[in-house]
C-alpha cells in the first residue's frame, strides 16, 4: 500500500487541485447529469471563477491527500452557503470532501473529516454543515458517526438538474 501524505496545498497545487475536483466529481455523479448539465457545474465549481477564487479566500481552508506524489483527495471547508436556518448560531461549513473511488476505505477519509473538524473548533464555530446527495449512503453513514445529524432536504442544482440533498448540521459547541 502507499504512503498517503496529508498536507495543505500551496499555489503550484491549485491545477491539480481543480483537475482531482473535476475527476472526483465525474467518477461520482457524472452519470446523473447531462453533458450540458455537467459541463457546465464543472466550469462553474472548477474552472477560474469557482475553486480558484476560494483557494485565494483566506476564508477557506484545504487539504490534500497525496499518494505515489499524486493527488487523491481533498477537503474544502469555509464559509456557510447551504440552506441553513438563521437561529444566531455561528456556521461554517464542510463544503467538499473528495477521494477517488480507488482509494476508498484506505484511510483517507477520517484524517480529513478530523482536520475538517479541527478547524472548525479552531474558528470557534458553533454549528458545522454539510449537505450530501440523498443516494450517497455511504457518505451518509461516515457523516453520521461523527454525529452530524439530518436536519434539512433541499435542491442542489447542477447546471438545469435539480438534486435532492440532505442538509447535515453537527453542534460543535453550546
């Protein structure tokens, strides 16, 4: 098995950073989409006006996993953009957590999910969010173990395509 490094990505990442954001997604979801649908989320989230305005937004943090000096995953966090209930509570929010299909149930997702959560105690976040499609029962389960509960459904859109989601929220703090 390889060694997996976990490390914040500087500027010479970001290419490879949009591209494994661009492969995760595919890999995952592509097949729900059309190619107009999916095209055009991808250029959205992925191409200059999407993740590269984010990775320059000190709001944001990343992290990466790394194998064989390749890029496997990564994880996003930053500030809330979810359909979260305006109750004064301070959010933020785990906005991705990708790993390539073949490097699944190799121990990369709870290094992440604890960084994702460190930073969040860090910022003295109150609540934390996420959402995640409500066929991914996979996701859901991880989610659930780090005791995010469900407490919202709403539409994410991909280009014309309505998703139906499910918001998760984790109290961080009283």
């Amino acid at each position: 098995m390889s060694n997996i490094i976990f490390r914040t990505p500087g500027d010479t990442d970001l290419p490879a950073l949009c591209q494994l954001g661009r492969d995760t997604f595919i890999e995952t979801f592509g097949h729900l989409y059309s190619a107009a649908d999916l095209n055009h989320f991808l250029e959205t989230v992925f191409g200059p006006d999407g993740l590269p305005v984010e990775f320059a937004d000190p709001a944001y943090a990343f992290r990466i996993a790394e194998a064989d000096g390749r890029m496997v995953a990564y994880c996003k966090v930053g500030p809330p953009y979810l359909p979260a209930p305006e109750d004064g509570r301070s959010k933020c929010e785990l906005r991705q957590l990708y790993i390539l299909k073949a490097w699944h149930g190799r121990g990369i997702a709870q290094p992440m999910m604890d960084w994702a959560l460190a930073w969040a105690h860090a910022g003295g976040w109150q609540d934390m969010y996420l959402s995640v499609w409500s066929e991914n029962h996979r996701a859901q389960t991880v989610y659930a173990k780090y005791g995010f509960e469900k407490v919202g459904e709403f539409d994410f859109m991909v280009g014309d395509h309505a998703d139906h989601e499910f918001l998760y929220r984790k109290a961080l703090r009283p």
